[in-house]
C-alpha cells in the first residue's frame, strides 16, 4: 500500500456528523440525491431511477445525521462543477497533502482528444477497443468524455447490452472514498439518455465505474488507454517500494512519477498514456531516470504547454502540460500550446535520452531547439561545472551581519546580479558579510576564483530567465580574495585547465537573448537549476572560438545564426508559473563592478557578416 492517503474502510457504511467532511464538501454530497432526480427527470426516466440509491450500484461510505444544509449547492450545476465543488471545499491542508485538485472540463475533452490522437482516430466518434482506467480519478472528470464518446458511437445498439457492459471498458480507481461516489454518480449521470431507451421492464441500476483503492497497485490488468491527473508531491517510500521504483528515482520520490511509471508499465501494445503533470518531468535531474524509463517503453506522442494559468487549477501553480505517450513507433513529437485556444508548437524528432528534452514553447522557438539538439556539446562537455551557492542563508542567520570584520567575507545574492553586472544590492546590505568560522567552513563556504554568476531564480516580472554576470578576478580582489554565494545563486567555473569556451565569451553568449529563448526550450520554470544549465546545448569547438574574436553586436548575431533564431518572438504572453520570491532591485548602495576590459565594446556588426553556422539554417 502506497503511503500517499489512508486505506479507506469497507465494508457497512460509517455514521458520520458534518464536522467529519467540511460543510461545503458534505453539502455537494448530501445534494446528490436531489441532483440525480433533476436530471433523472430530464431523460424522460421515472420509477427507481428517480431515486439515487436504488439507480446506481453504489453508496456513500458513510451516512450523516442529521440533514445538512445543501440551499447553496445549484441543483443545476454541470457533472464537472459537482467534482470541482467538492475539491474546492475540502480544507486547504488536505489538499496539499493529498495532492487533491480538480481538472477543468477544457483540459478533460483536450486531454482525451490528445489520446484518441495518439491511438490514430479519425474524427468520428469510436466505440472503445479495450480498457481505459484513471488511477487517480478523483470525481471522475477525466472519464466524462470517455463514457459520452463510447455512449455515441453505440447510439444504434442495444442500450442494455451497452450500459451492462461498460464497466468492463472504463475503469476509476481513487483513494478517497467520497471522491469515487461522486465519480461513480456523475459518470452515470451520463448514462441517463441511454438508460431511458431500454424498455423498462429490462431496466436495472446503473454500474459504478469507480472503486475505492491504489491506483500503483501492481495487480491490475493492462489498459488500452490510462488517462490520469495524478497527485503531486513528495512522498518517503518504504524500502520495497524504492525498490520497485529504483528504476525511475533519483533522490527524492514524487507521486507523479510514479503514476506516470506505472502507467507506461501498463498499458498493452498499440496503447497511450494521457496525463496531466508538471513539465519538470521533461528536464529536472530527479526525474532523468523517469526520461529514460519513458523514452524506452512508450516515447513522448504529443505535449501541449498550459500557457494561460489564470483558473487552470486552484492552489496548483506550476507549469503544466497534456503529455501523451504511446506504445507505437512514431519518429517525432507534435507539441502545442494552449493560451485561450490550442495552437500548434512544432514538431520535433521524438526525444530518447535522459538528458533534458528540448521542447519549444512557441513557435518562434522552434528553429532554435531543432538547431541545438543537432549540436556536439553543453555546458559540461565544453569544460564547465555547475553548481548552485553554499550559503542557505536561513541556517546561518547569526552569522549574517552588516558591516565588516576579521573572519567575515562578502556576500553575493542574486539581488546584486542585474543587466549583466555584479553590483552590490543595497536591500541585502543588511546581511552583506557572513563570519566564517575556520579554515574548514571558509573552504567549503567561501568562492575564490573567476566564475560566471547566474541567477538561480527569477520573477515572472523579469523578462529573462538567464541573468548571469562574470566575477572577474580583478572584482574578486576588491571583494577581498573570496566571496560567500548564496544558494540563489548559480556559480559556473572551468572544470579543465582549457575549456572550450573561455569565461569572458561564455558570459556575454548567455547574455544573448538566443541562449535566453534556448532556455526555455529545456525549462519553462522561473527556476534555473545547475543541472539545467550544464545542459545547455553549444556548438563545436571551432565555432566557440571564433566567437570569442567578436564584438558584442557581433556575437549576438553569431550566436542567433548558429541557434537559427531570427530573434523577431515577442516577450509577452509568459506562462504562468511556480511563485518563488520575487528578488528586488533597489537603489545601489555602491559602484556597480565593471565589465573587464578584455570585454570588447560594443560596435555595430558589419553588415552581410556571417559566422560557421553548423546546422545549416
């Protein structure tokens, strides 16, 4: 049993009072009845169907005393609005724990439009070929335009043989209780108009298409279609169940991933897995294992990006795509986004490999991704290393102090890195110099050569997500010999005596707005990890040195030629994504620290200049 939710009890159902379920989520449920009958009315239907406990094969898992207060709750409300209702109502801790949250009918019908896609439909409706079951079902709003599809397409046959058989095709599985009675009444809420057209001495209660269990559960027979939002978190696994999962983890274990593992594992030949997730997945070092797993048994079909977050998911507020992957060979992935309406992206060679996986955003991005995944090198092939700052400031807030003394050394943040400077942030002065104590803390806390600097994390206000600066060893004398890094902070420094790129050229190349657009083809979260940008694509080593003999205007054009990016995309329009702390920039409380003077100024670039661009653009 997987440690993400409480076993739910079997069995007689228990009595319950309202503080058991908050008043608004026992008011969904207590009017379900009376919403049933509503609707039961409209399909023309009269005698047990009219009465919820005697129409559906299934029961609340517990009973209330009382009559709760349900006025509030429309008896017109839509099937999704009554799942929607429900998780919007439970307690806001609840949610976050249990990794609870409520699919918009939009994201639904695109999401099994992407997988009917993926199984090669055509336009018209389809009878359902085999099993599709959601191993996180919740209240079922993924499943509504499964069973309206199978229901259409099967309008000219019997209605009874249709509805006794459906339960074998559609399959909700939940951990929580109350969840899967709302599921398994608005699925056969839908089931109404079919039901109407059996004659009514053959009329029986309707199935329940939801049960009441592990949605990882190793026993479960294959699918033709899983189709999923799935909790998202952390979770601390047992030693069997880390062993199961060894091969997709890597550090810490997120729920997603193993939803999305077990649902690759399980669906047959011929087969798609839909999901709802979190685009960390297609670039974060904890889930290259995932990026492996997935590219081996069923590669990435289709990605649409969830530009518009405004409404998407309450309380959920990260990036967010539609993934599709199946079990058929297919050579290249169809991506798009939707911001308001569904746009096509591009369409790249399908990604194989463990490394993160370039995924334009927008279209004007394309070129730039298809011209990077053709290249030689990164980051950390070209002789550079990654790595985020030492210093987490809250664990050594008592060493944190304004002025300075013997022992202490300056601090950089990521507030004193702006426009390609590293200046000195008057809102962190403050906390500017940390008292180190020995030989042993100043080693490990404290950076003593030439590196180029990065932000670590951005705001959605700022309008790039690479802001580097170089610490030229001439600002390093002036800071003292050593500076501390803060953990906002990324530090890129050679790992080879003559790495292919040198650090003047590397930080004016990632103050391009080309490697900015490249970025967010691996990332579109305002955070900007080490492993991230030790993975940025870089051409051979021929045309990184002819960079560095370039002037500023130069190698903007350079690099945009070599990346194939006509640099024309308009910077409005960002998805929304994780909130991070914003990182102010205020008044400067000292001289910014020039450029070195081995920095070329700028000039403008010769007209008809061109530099080796190796992909052909």
């Amino acid at each position: 049993m997987m440690p993400y939710a409480t076993q739910a009890r079997v069995g007689v159902p228990s009595v319950i009072t309202a503080p058991s379920l908050p008043a608004g989520a026992l008011a969904v449920v207590a009017s379900l009845p009376n919403w049933w009958r509503k609707r039961a009315l409209r399909a023309g239907l009269d005698g047990f169907a009219l009465d919820l406990s005697k129409a559906v094969q299934t029961a609340p898992p517990a009973v209330w005393l009382g009559s709760p207060d349900f006025s509030g709750v429309s008896l017109e409300n839509s099937s999704y609005q009554i799942g929607g209702l429900y998780v919007n109502s439970l307690d806001p801790a609840v949610r976050a724990d249990k990794g609870k949250h409520y699919t918009p009918p939009a994201l639904a019908r695109n999401l099994w439009s992407m997988a009917r896609e993926g199984l090669g439909w055509d336009a018209e409706p389809h009878r359902l070929e085999g099993l599709v079951r959601d191993p996180a079902c919740g209240s079922g709003a993924l499943l509504i335009p499964v069973v309206d599809e199978h229901l259409t397409a099967s309008v000219d046959d019997d209605p009874a043989l249709v509805l006794r058989r459906i339960s074998r095709l559609i399959e909700g599985v939940d951990q929580d209780p109350w969840a899967v009675y709302i599921a398994n009444v608005i699925l056969a809420a839908r089931m109404l108009p079919t039901l109407a057209k059996v004659p009514v001495a053959r009329r029986e209660p309707l199935p329940a298409l939801a049960s009441v269990g592990d949605g990882l559960d190793q026993e479960r027979d294959e699918s033709f279609v899983t189709i999923m939002n799935p909790p998202y978190g952390r979770v601390t696994l047992s030693p069997a169940d880390r062993s199961r999962f060894a091969n997709i983890l890597f550090g810490h274990a997120n729920l997603y991933s193993m939803f999305m593992a077990v649902g690759a594992q399980n669906i047959r030949p011929g087969g798609v897995l839909a999901t709802v997730v979190p685009t960390s997945f297609t670039a974060g070092l904890y889930f290259h294992r995932l990026r492996r797993t997935l590219s081996e048994e069923a590669p990435l079909r289709s990605i649409n990006f969830v530009n518009d977050r405004s409404g998407v998911f309450t309380g959920v507020l990260q990036e967010t795509c539609l993934a599709v992957f199946a079990k058929t060979e297919s050579p290249r992935t169809k991506i798009t986004r939707t911001r308001g309406k569904t746009e096509e992206v591009a369409s790249v060679p399908t990604p194989r490999t463990d490394r993160p996986w370039l995924l334009p955003r927008s279209p004007e991005d394309a070129s730039i991704a298809a011209a990077a995944a053709a290249m030689p090198n990164t980051l950390s092939t070209a002789g550079w290393h990654a790595s985020t700052g030492p210093l987490v400031w809250n664990r050594r807030k008592a060493d944190l102090h304004p002025r300075h003394e013997a022992g202490r050394i300056q601090v950089i943040w990521a507030a004193d890195i702006d426009d390609g400077y590293i200046h000195r942030d008057a809102g962190r002065d403050p906390m500017r110099y940390l008292q180190v104590h020995g030989d042993r803390d100043l080693r490990f806390m404290s950076l003593g050569e030439p590196a180029i600097l990065v932000q670590r994390t951005t705001s959605l206000e700022q309008g790039r997500r690479l802001v580097a600066a170089e610490l030229t060893e001439n600002q390093l004398l002036s800071l003292g010999g050593r500076v501390a890094v803060e953990s906002h902070v990324n530090v890129l420094r050679p790992n080879t005596p003559f790495p292919l790129i040198d650090r003047v050229t590397l930080g004016r190349v990632l103050a391009t707005d080309t490697m900015d657009r490249l970025f967010r083809c691996i990332s579109g979260s305002v955070a900007v990890s080490s492993y991230e940008l030790a993975s940025l694509p870089l051409p051979d080593k021929g045309t990184l040195a002819q960079w560095s003999n370039l002037n500023e205007e130069e190698l903007r054009h350079a690099v945009a030629e070599t990346y194939c990016w006509s640099g024309e995309e308009e910077m409005a329009g960002e998805v929304a994504l994780l909130p991070v702390r914003d990182v102010p920039v205020l008044p400067q409380a000292a001289p910014r620290l020039r450029r070195p003077s081995s920095a070329v100024p700028p000039n403008p670039a010769p007209r008809g200049l061109h530099v080796n661009s190796p992909n052909g653009c």
